[in-house]
C-alpha cells in the first residue's frame, strides 16, 4: 500500500470481503447439509455451517467431524464438497485478486472498457491457480481411480478429485481416506503443498507467483532470452532474486525438519 490512509482502507475492504464471502458460504453450506447428519437442533447445523465456512476460506482444513469430510454422512455430499472448495479456491487466491476480479468499481470499468485486462498479479493467481488443481486433478484421477476412488461414479471421482488437488494446495480437508493414498499420489500431493496459494492470501507455500517466476525465468533461461516476460509484462531481475531466496530458504526448511523427524521418529516412514 502506498499509505497509511490506503492502507487502513484496504484492511477495511478485506474484513468486508470476509465476512461476506463466508456469510455466503454459511448460506451455501447450511442449505446443501445431507438430512443424516446428526445435528441435535438448528442452532448447530448453523454452528457447524458457519465453522466450515470459515475454516475453508481461511484455508484452515479443521473439520468438526471425527473423520472430516470423509465422515460417512458427509462423504457423499458431492455438490456441498463443491462449495467448499470454492470457498478454499477464493481464499487461496489472495485479496488484492478478489478486489481486482470482484469490486464494484473495477467491474463497471471494465463494461465500460472491456479491452482493460485483470492486473498481471491476478492473472498469475488465477492461471497459474487453475493449472495447479487442473494437474494436481488428473493425477489424482490417474493415480487413485482404482484405490481411493473406487466405487465411485466418473462424475463423482471427478469432484473428489477436484477437490482433493484444491484442498491439498494449503487447507487440509478430506473427502477420502488420507492413509490409504498412493506413494505417486502423496508425492504429487506434498508438491502441491509446497507451491500452496497466491499472495496475499489465507494460504501458506512458496506462493504461486514465486512458482510462475521460476518457470518464466527457466523457460527463458532455455529459449536463451536475457530478459523475463510475462504476458508482455518485464519481470525485474530483483523479482526473480527474491523467487529464489525463498525457494532455497524453503527447501532447505523442509529438508532440515524432515531430517530431524527422521531422528526424532525413526518408527515413521519418512513418506
């Protein structure tokens, strides 16, 4: 923010943005509960509605079910698992994105001038977004159609799927059984968790941009170009300096932890 008096201005506009969209949610997900849960009265399907809401934007992944979303009244509940990921996916996304997409301000501007493109930030958030749950998707497609999602239908292994590529990127649910899940899938999965959301969001990970960074600056490395370009957007060397600070600083927290949990808990497999 370039003041003060912006700044409390966007710390306004983002608890707004909050609380409507997990008022939204609440509304969505109390509406789509299945009727065999067993709520003891209205006051905590409401509860439970609003927990959900709030722990899936928030990218949060707690459930008050013992089993998550895996809990046998709830793991059938395709259209309500399809909520919660959008309220992940948004989540995820970043603020800075949701004002650019969603704003009242931005949306009659760009009716007025619909050449005006999204900011390079939110196109980063929201392409290199979508690509992740594409890829993350399809292999858990591949790798779990006959494991985790046998049984099911092709419209509803696609939605677990979905789901799954969404939920692992930070949050943490479940709509499966986590412990019986692939090697090839949890290594996919772990890759996910790693890159996480974009900035400025309710996510962890390296961050989507820092991602979208290193690819630009290894394609561009390949193609022998001596300069980053985005969507015809110059990428500044410094950006590029900070990717890779954070991507080392990164691997080698995870590899330092990972090593001292092997030391520290030999009795566990590392995967």
């Amino acid at each position: 923010s370039e003041s003060l008096f912006s700044a409390k201005g966007m710390l306004r506009q983002i608890i707004t943005m909050s609380i409507l969209i997990e008022l939204i949610g609440t509304l969505v997900v109390f509406s789509l509960w299945d009727p065999s849960v067993p709520f003891r009265d209205l006051g905590e399907k409401l509860y439970y509605s609003v927990f959900h809401s709030v722990s899936a934007f928030n990218n949060a992944g707690f459930s008050l079910f013992t089993n998550g979303l895996y809990e046998s009244s709830v793991r059938n509940s395709f259209v309500l698992h399809l909520a919660i990921a959008t309220l992940i996916f948004f989540g995820s996304l970043g603020f800075s994105s949701i004002r650019d997409i969603f704003a009242f301000e931005n949306l009659r501007e760009r009716l007025r001038f619909p050449w005006k493109k999204l900011r390079l930030t939110t196109r980063i958030s929201l392409y290199s977004s979508f690509a992740l749950i594409i890829f993350g998707a399809l292999l858990f497609y591949v790798f779990e159609r006959n494991n985790t999602l046998g049984g099911q239908r092709l419209g509803e292994a696609w939605i677990t799927s979905v789901f799954q590529s969404v939920t692992c990127r930070t949050a943490g649910f479940n709509t499966v059984d986590i412990g019986v899940i692939q090697a090839p899938m949890q290594i996919i999965m772990i890759f996910l968790m790693f890159v996480g959301a974009s900035s400025g969001s309710t996510g962890g990970g390296i961050k989507t941009s820092t991602f979208t960074i290193l690819l630009v600056s290894a394609y561009a490395t390949i193609r022998g170009k001596n300069k980053l370009e985005l969507f015809r957007n110059s990428i500044s060397f410094d950006l590029l300096h900070k990717a890779f600070t954070i991507l080392i600083f990164s691997l080698s927290y995870v590899f330092f932890c990972t090593f001292l949990l092997t030391i520290t808990d030999p009795q566990v497999d590392v995967l």
